[in-house]
C-alpha cells in the first residue's frame, strides 16, 4: 500500500463519513476505480478510528455530560432513587444510545437462504468483491430518497410547532427521545452497515427527523451512536484481519498517514455538515447521492454486461 493511496483514501472517509454521503459507498467507488483489488477491511476500519477521533474533538463537552449524566444514573439506581419519567436530556440521551445499539447484534444473525451467512459477512463481500458495483449504485439512491424524506419530515414538524404558537431556541421537534425513535434509528444505522453506499450518519438522520425529533439533536444523537459502534467494529475486525494475515509490517506508516488524514478532514466535515443542517441545505446532499447513484448504476450495468471492470479492464470478481 502506498502513502498516496493511503492519503486518497483518508480524505475520502474524513469526507464522507459524516457528510449523508456514505463513507463505504465512496470507498468501495474509489477502490473500484484506483483498482486497488480487494479492499483491506482493517485498514478501512482504522480510517473510521481516525474518524472517531475527529467526532470525539467535536463533541468531547457531550461526550463528557454524558459520562457523568451516566454515573448519575448508576448511583440513583444504587440508591433506589431512579425513575423512568424523572430523566434530564443526558440521562435520557444515555438510555436511548443504549437501545440505540441493540439492533446491531443482527448484523451477526445468520440470513435465510444464505448457507449460514449473515448480514456482516454479506456486507463485507459486497464491499471487497468488485462485481457489485451496482450495489453501491442502488444503496447511494436509497441514500437519497431517505434525505428527501428528511428534509420534507422536518418542513413539517416546523410547520406544526409553527401553527400551535412553540417557539423554541434550539429549534423545532422533540428533545426527548422515546424506545421506538431509538430503535427505529438503531435498526436504520444496521442497514447502513449492509448496504454500501447507505449513508450512516445520513438515513439515520433522516428516521430521527421523521420520527419528529428535533434535527440537531437527532444530528448529535446519530454522531455519538457511531462511536461504540466504530470502537466494535476496530476490536472485531482488527482481530479478524490480523489472524488472516491481511495487515502486514508495511502497511504500519500508511495506515497512521490514513488515520492522520481521515481525523483531520472529519474534523472539518462535522462543522461542514452543521452548518449546512442548519441553513437548510441538505437538498445538496440529496441531488449529490441521487446523480452519483445514477452513475455507478450505469457503469455497473456495463460492467456486468462486459464481464470487465471498465477502469482497469480486469474481470469483475463476486467470490
């Protein structure tokens, strides 16, 4: 692996992993195009730890009202004094990353009619193998749609506040979350995990949106969830991808550049990304993922038809 590639490909994930854009849709996309072969899953799983990292600077003040909002909890419960209905917004957002999470063990429940594979291990051949571009294509328009649906959720939930007279500082739509906005978002972040090209930080936003929870809160919400779920799938993956040997002694220093490169461009698309949820411009965002899905789709079908990968003339592999 060369430090060019590894710099290509740590702007693409700081880019994309938290603009609605899909960081694994463009990976797989810039792969298939710099003909990189297989892609290497511990190295894309360190490029998200170089993302966590920049999530981590931009939201370590919530990060750190939740730690505490968290042993709070655990002491009224020690001491009888905990109840359901009495939360604050920490505690509450607490609970809910927690359940927010449980839809995830699917990923690991095997999948009818697949021979015992299941959905980690479905999304793990779509993204390394070559032939399923189209995937990519389809799951980058789906990305789109569910942006669509967002916006226009959260056009009315504004309207409505409007029309009973609420005015509030932080913005239209509900603080508070409730066990099925959490799992709804939940099961949303796991499709995105399958699908390549299902933006994660963005169908997530979206379902938080047309559940009626306030945009910048669901925002928060969907950032902070991605951080257990990036540090699970470091220790999984990493663990498998040292066993099989994919990680070697020199791919030590472009893997740190990756990480360096990815940490420092995520920092600047969080602050991109909320600037731009704020001044009602996720329309860009949706008209993106919708042209570029078109594409991919287009080039896939061509590729299939052919057998080659148009790029770089190789064959296309699905096994």
């Amino acid at each position: 692996m060369s430090i060019f590639y590894a710099i290509i490909q740590g702007i693409v994930q700081g880019l994309t992993e938290f603009l609605p854009v899909s960081s694994s849709g463009h990976l797989a996309i810039s792969q298939h195009i710099l003909g990189a072969g297989e892609s290497n899953l511990f190295f894309n799983v360190m490029l998200h730890i170089g993302t966590l990292i920049a999530v981590a600077a931009v939201y370590h003040k919530l990060i750190k009202k939740l730690f505490f909002a968290f042993l709070r909890m655990l002491g009224d419960i020690v001491m009888g004094r905990y109840k359901w209905t009495e939360m604050d917004e920490e505690q509450n957002l607490v609970i809910m990353l927690i359940i927010g999470l449980l839809p995830l063990f699917l990923l690991f429940v095997p999948l009818p009619f697949s021979g015992g594979m299941n959905a980690k291990e479905l999304a793990e051949l779509w993204s390394e193998k070559s032939g399923y571009l189209v995937i990519v294509g389809a799951s980058l328009l789906m990305t789109s749609a569910l942006l669509t649906l967002g916006i226009f959720a959260n056009r009315i939930t504004e309207a409505s506040y409007k029309e009973r007279g609420i005015i509030r500082k932080r913005g239209a739509g509900r603080h508070y979350m409730n066990v099925i906005d959490s799992l709804s978002v939940g099961i949303a972040q796991t499709f995105a995990a399958i699908f390549p090209g299902l933006s994660r930080s963005g169908s997530t936003l979206a379902v938080g949106e047309l559940r009626g929870i306030n945009k910048q809160r669901a925002l928060d919400y969907t950032f902070v969830l991605g951080i257990p779920s990036i540090v699970a799938a470091a220790i999984l993956e990493g663990k498998d991808a040292l066993k099989s040997g994919k990680f070697t002694v020199g791919m030590i220093f472009p893997t740190i550049v990756g990480v360096i490169v990815s940490a420092v461009v995520g920092f600047a698309a969080i602050c991109l990304f909320k600037w731009m949820l704020k001044k009602e411009r996720m329309y860009i965002f949706a008209a993106y993922t919708a042209v570029v899905g078109v594409i991919v789709i287009i080039i896939g079908m061509i590729e299939l038809s052919t057998g080659v990968n148009l790029f770089t003339g190789k064959p296309l592999v699905f096994i």
